[in-house]
C-alpha cells in the first residue's frame, strides 16, 4: 500500500505535527507541554472537546513563519513517504498571525517556500485550504476569509471551515464563505461527524460547498445519500479519524463502503494522523481488511480525488497521468 500514489484532500497541518515535532520546538521555546502527552510520548486527550484543547495547546508553541515552514517541511516528508503526490491542508490564519493579513502574508511565504523545497525534492504537491476555526464564532471567521481573498492563487485554492461542529449553524457563516466564494476560492465545510445529516444538507444549501469534510453521517439519511450521488457533492473521509474519535465503533461499522456502493464519491484521508495513531498507508490496509477492497479500488479512489481537488487544471492533468501511470 505504501507504494501506491495517493492523493489527501482533508489534512490538519498543525494536526499533522509529529509529538517529538512539537516537543522540540516546545523545549526550544523553554514551553512546558508536558500535560498533552502520555507516558509513551503521544498525544493524550479525552473525546472531542478534549482533543481540541490539546491540538490548540501543541499548535501554542508555533508563534513564528519559521515554526510553520519548518512543519510543512516535516509533514511533506512524511506524507511522501507514504506515496501521497498531492495534498491539500486546512491551515488558519488564527492560528498564522492571529487574523493579520500582513503577519498571514509571511506565514504563507514561509509555507510556500517550504512546498516548493518538497516538491522539488519528493515530488510531493501542496496546496492550501484558509480555514475559519468554527468554535471562534461568524465574526472571527470573516478575518480568515478576507486573508484567504486577499492572497486566493496558486497556493491557496479553498476555504474550508474546522472545528468544532456543534457551535452555531453554518448560515451563521454565510459572510465568509461569500467572502471566498467571490473572490474565486473553492469551498467546504467540515460537517456530518458529530452532528447529523442535517449538517451536511445545510452546509451544501446554506453555504454553497461543492465538497463535505467527514459527511459520513449522511447514510443516516437516504434522500440525502441519492441527493449526493446525483449532484455529485464529494466527501472527504477520514475512517480511522472518525473510529478514533467514537463516531463509529468500529472500522466495520464504518459507513464508507455502503457510500460509496450507493454511487457516493468518496475520498481517503487521515485528518490529523498522529493524533489518531495512522498513516495514508494504514487507512489503506485497514479499509482492505475490513471491506475487501483491492489496489484497483484504490486507484479509483485516487482518480475521485484528483477530479475533487482544487488545484488548477494543469494540476489535475499531471496528477491523473501519474495515477494512470500505476500498474494495478
């Protein structure tokens, strides 16, 4: 499975962070995180609530554009290694800069710079996803939407709101997918993990999304799931995320095969994968066990992907031919 070309639409960079990443960095800035790791040195966290207040106290220590170029780096070289040639990650400018454009405008630089170095290195694809963090509140989210406006091209290609899904509905946030949406970004919103298909429903009626992050709880609602097929409304999954955080029990229990047997475009991703103990690699195997599903479904899963993405078409056409290149 590891050699296999993937493609990840629905990565947390700062989610993405290796413990022994931010502990260094930590103990560089003379910060004591002792309290968000366990005895082995993982990330240690109670349910949901839980996680975000440990992954808001890792994200803490990166105060700088070069603690973020530096995680970029990081996260790409492991990505590669695990045969992903495109990636598409949530980052925020609450996060980069608390909401500034001009400290957003450096934080940026130092992300893309260190994209490049990556793809000139592994041949590995980034690009941008502006995100809003939901628990923040509508007018928090309008200064990341200005700053993903302010700076939509070649790097930033989408808004996508994260968080905490049971805060506020997403027509609260209307203005800043608005925002993004007329200055030509591309849109999506985590929605259907901890709350209901309703969520999915009013995220695509209400904000105008053409992708759903998680989106797994729409099998509760079969109009729904006919409703997806037939417009074609793509979910970026994250099965190991979803039994991790309790969502579903088990990997059986999950429902992304009866999805996507249901016409459904699903996608493979990790979400914050050390956080959830996986890799690309591991959700792959994990899903061949549980499902049956072989290297040619894989690879069908990839070309959803690559037509999801949100990159340009250039973009797409060289990603399609790299993926039409694997022998199945």
């Amino acid at each position: 499975m590891k050699s296999l070309p993937k493609i990840e639409l629905h990565l947390h960079l700062e989610g993405a962070a290796p413990p022994e990443f931010v502990r260094r960095v930590a103990a560089e800035k003379k910060v004591d995180l002792s309290r968000i790791f366990d005895d082995r040195g993982a990330y240690a966290y109670d349910g949901f609530v839980d996680f975000l207040r440990v992954y808001e106290a890792a994200t803490s220590v990166l105060t700088t554009p070069e603690d973020y170029g530096r995680l970029t780096r990081t996260v790409l070289t492991e990505l590669a290694e695990q045969g992903v040639i495109y990636a598409e990650t949530f980052v925020s400018p609450d996060f980069c800069g608390g909401g500034d454009l001009g400290a957003w405008r450096e934080y940026l630089h130092a992300m893309q710079e260190a994209s490049a170095q990556a793809e000139a290195q592994d041949g590995i694809i980034l690009k941008g996803i502006v995100t809003p963090i939901r628990q923040f509140g509508p007018e928090r989210a309008k200064a990341p939407a200005v700053c993903a406006a302010e700076t939509v091209g070649d790097w930033v290609v989408g808004l996508g709101m994260g968080g905490d899904e049971n805060n506020g509905q997403p027509r609260d946030f209307r203005w800043a997918f608005d925002c993004a949406r007329e200055a030509g970004l591309r849109l999506t919103n985590h929605a259907g993990e901890f709350r209901g298909p309703e969520s999915v429903r009013e995220s695509i009626e209400d904000l105008g999304v053409e992708r759903i992050g998680h989106g797994v709880r729409a099998i509760e609602d079969p109009a729904l799931v006919d409703y997806l097929a037939a417009a074609g409304i793509v979910l970026e999954v994250c099965p190991g995320s979803n039994v991790a955080l309790g969502v579903y029990p088990d990997w059986a229990s999950h429902p992304i095969a009866r999805l996507r047997d249901a016409g459904v475009k699903v996608t493979i991703s990790t979400d914050d994968p050390p956080f959830f103990h996986t890799t690309m690699s591991n959700e792959y195997e994990r899903l061949a066990e549980t499902f049956g599903w072989e290297v040619e479904d894989f690879a069908a899963l990839n070309r959803v992907a690559a037509e999801a993405a949100f990159c340009d078409s250039d973009t797409r056409k060289a990603l399609l031919t790299r993926l039409d290149k694997t022998d199945v």
